[in-house]
C-alpha cells in the first residue's frame, strides 16, 4: 500500500490562519477579561502587556497653576463691603469660621481664593456658547443618578430622579441635602436667584456634552459643572460618615500620635479592580520598598477588616499614596485631612477643588508622580532623605485642605457661587406649569416637591420621582 503525502492547498491554509487568529483573539479576550477582573497581587507578564488601560489612558492631565491663590488665602483681605474697622480686619480663622455654613458672599471670596475657578470657567464658556436654555434641559432623558430640580424663592424642589439602587439614592440625597443645607444659610435667603438644573451622582459623566453638574471632569469635558461630591454631607461607608466629623477625628488622633511618631511609610488601600493598570502600578512600583505599606483591598475577603485602613487610621503615615478609580477616587479628600504627605500620579479627573493643588514650591502641598509611579521610587527615597521637606508639605496640605478649602464653611461659599453663576448663564424658571408673565394665565399645577417633603418619602419612592410615588 502506498501513501501518498496530501499537498496543503490554499482552503487548508485559509481554515489554518484563521483557526489561529480565532485562538489569538479569544486568548487575548480571556487574557484582558482576567486582567480587568482579577484581585490577585500579581499577574503574568502577558496579561500585564495586553491589559488596555481603558478610562486611565490619559490624553489630558491636570495641571493648576495657583501659587496666587494660596498667597491670598495666607493674608488678609479687605471685604468689598465693608462698614466698619472690625469688617475690614475680617480673616477667614479655622476654628471660629471652618464650621460656619452662612458666611456672605464677600466673606467667602476673601475665605477661598481660587476656590471657584471652574465656576468661573464654565460660566464664560456657556457665555460664549449660549444661554442654556430649558429646552437644553429637556433634550436628554435623565440616566442612571440623575436629578432634575429646581430652585425658587430660595426653597429646594425636587422634579425628577432616576436612581437605580440605594447607593444612587444615598448619593443624590447626599448632594440634594449639602445643596439645601448651603442655600438655607444664605444671609439674606432672598439672594438665592431661581435656576432649574439637573446633576449626576454617578463617577463617570454619561453625557459629558450636556450642561450637567457633575462630581468630576476631564479637560476636555467643556461643558460641565463641577459640585462637592456627596461625601462633603456624610458617606455610610466604614470608619467615614460626615467629612467634618473624619476631619475632627483625625485632628483628635494626631493630637496622640503627632508626626514624629508616625510610621515612615507611604501607606494604601484600595480595589485594583476600580482601575486595573493604574492601580496595579502602583503596587509593582511600592513591591518590596522597605517604605512601602501598599496593598489592595477585597470587599469579599474573611480578612477584610484586616485589610481595611479607615481614613483616620491613615492618618498614623508621614506618606498617603492616591491613585484614581473608575473616574475620580472620592477617598482623596479623607486623605488630605492627615497632616501627611500625598503622593498623587498626575490625575485626569478634575473636582471643584482642585485648583489648589500645588506640586512644587514653598506652598506645595502634595507630591506628583507620573501616571505609571515609574518614579515614585525616586520621589519616597527624596522625601525620606529630606524629613524637613517632608513636615513643610504636609503642614502646607493642612493649611490649605483640612483648615480651609475642605470645611464646611468652603462647601456651602461653593454652592452658593454655583448657583449664582449657573443664573447668569441659564433661563428663570417656572414654578408653576403653563405660567407666563402677566395676570390673564391662571396657575396650573406646581411643579416638583419640597425637598423637606421629598426626604420624608419612603425610598422606593424616591428612586424614579414622580413616577415612583404615584
């Protein structure tokens, strides 16, 4: 018998190729899936490689330029409004001012200097495209975390929500309350002009095109408002709650444990999954360092509690690394309550306050390192070496976050600038359907909710207003 060797022709050659690249892409697919997914420490060099960086790849970072901000904020102004010697002298002090939710408008622009940066921004952008106008409100459907209201002789109403689970409801109710709580103490509460607007709880802005409030944004996303995230008000969150109840529990705990004894390490806690190749970065650069204290977080893990390190308990750590999440990391704020060191990757997620970063400088108040914490090594061993440096930059972050720009009193001077500005560029509203100026239209029926009434509902019927509550 005699066997013939069978030629390999082109059909055979096609069905081989593309036999391969199926097997090719279905490794890479399972490769990125076990990547993205994954909360093991390390991974193999394959995955790493073709692990996509996703919301992380960063076309723009941000880059404040606002030493003069900080200067004006470490000296005495003189109030625009003055009547008297004791107005004129007025200096923005922790301790009697930080808690004070009613400070006047003249107040809060001597207070926080820089503080409305992006306020001022969007304004002039939306004044030179155009006043917003109800129609632009209305021409896109409300989506995950969002909420329509509506603002009218100084009270809060609430038109609309979409919130799909509690967290959405936790986190809307959060800025809906901080919101009502800033214009409440408004001095006189006849300032407050009427605006309609709609706001996002959610990380990532899904209409990034749209005359949104949102928590954060990158550079290019022109179009939107910046307001406090939720957590200003309280996060249910362990070892968190309400931001000036962390900020008096870390005072409380360095009063015990002040910065010579602090633990010389650079300490972090997190979810590798809210940002896969960035955070992992930073874990593969701290891997080892005998200054290092890094490590991630399992929610599921039987050890978490192990795991977990409350904001406060940071605090014990001359160094605090932040990395970004989905979008922003809202742990930011908490970790500049410490009299520590933050060492921060160039971010891309912009909050309302981050104008005041400073990275070099004697009014420095943070340490930046590139995106991929290629030279965090560098950046520890100089800040070890330098011990003074080191005190310098992290009295500079008290100063300028836990004593001023993340106090209470700062939050509520922002919504109110918020508002007014937001009416400089957008239509006044209408408090009753079917009203037009002049007395031969009866009144229809008003629109939206008290907000006092909105928050005495029962939760599931506060998730999709009005249509849950019917």
């Amino acid at each position: 018998m005699v066997l013939r060797r069978r030629r390999c022709g082109v059909t055979d050659c096609l069905t081989w190729f593309c036999a391969s690249a199926v097997a090719l892409v279905f490794l890479l697919i399972c490769s990125i899936l076990y990547g993205t997914r994954t909360e093991s420490p390390s991974l193999p060099p394959l995955v790493k490689e073709v692990m996509p960086a996703g919301r992380c790849l960063c076309e723009f970072s941000t880059s404040f330029e606002c030493a003069t901000c900080i200067e004006c904020a470490a000296n005495p102004a003189i109030l625009a409004n003055s009547t008297s010697e004791e107005d004129e002298a007025w200096v923005f002090n922790y301790r009697r001012d930080g808690s004070n939710y009613g400070l006047d408008e003249d107040q809060c622009q001597v207070a926080f200097p820089g503080l409305f940066e992006d306020i001022d921004r969007a304004r002039k952008h939306w004044k030179k495209k155009g006043k917003i106008t109800d129609r632009d409100l209305s021409s896109f459907e409300l989506t995950k975390g969002m909420v329509r209201a509506l603002i009218y002789d100084g009270q809060l109403y609430i038109l609309q929500t979409f919130l799909v689970d509690n967290v959405n409801r936790q986190k809307a109710v959060g800025a809906l309350s901080a919101l009502h709580r800033a214009i409440s103490s408004a001095k006189p509460r006849s300032s407050i002009p009427n605006i309609e607007f709609v706001f996002s709880v959610e990380d990532l802005p899904a209409q990034s095109t749209k005359p949104l409030w949102t928590l954060a944004r990158r550079a290019q996303d022109e179009d939107l408002w910046l307001i406090p995230d939720f957590g200003w008000w309280s996060w249910d969150m362990p070892q968190v709650g309400a931001l000036d109840e962390v900020a008096e529990e870390a005072i409380q705990r360095e009063s015990i444990e002040p910065w010579d004894q602090k633990q010389e390490k650079l300490v972090w806690r997190g979810k590798l999954t809210m940002a896969p190749k960035l955070r992992r970065a930073l874990l593969d650069a701290a891997k080892g360092k005998s200054w290092s204290d890094v490590g991630q977080v399992r929610w599921s893990d039987p050890d978490f509690k192990e795991q977990f390190l409350g904001p406060v308990d940071q605090c014990n750590y001359m160094f605090i690394a932040h990395a970004e999440g989905r979008s922003y990391s809202g742990a930011l704020k908490y970790r500049q309550l410490c009299r520590s060191v933050i060492v921060s990757h160039k971010l891309q997620w912009i909050q309302h306050y981050h104008y005041l970063f400073l990275s070099s400088g004697a009014k420095q108040n943070f340490v930046e390192v590139e995106r991929d914490f290629s030279d965090l090594s560098a950046a520890m061993d100089d800040l070890i070496a330098h011990p003074e440096k080191a005190k310098r930059i992290a009295d500079n972050s008290v100063a300028t976050f836990r004593e001023r720009y993340l106090t209470a009193a700062a939050e509520a001077c922002y919504w109110r600038t918020l508002v007014k500005e937001w009416k400089e560029v957008s239509f006044e509203p209408l408090l009753y359907n079917g009203v037009e100026v002049g007395k031969t239209h009866k009144r229809a029926q008003k629109r939206g909710i008290r907000f006092e009434t909105f928050m005495l509902y029962e939760t599931d019927k506060q998730m999709q207003f009005p249509k849950s509550a019917e």
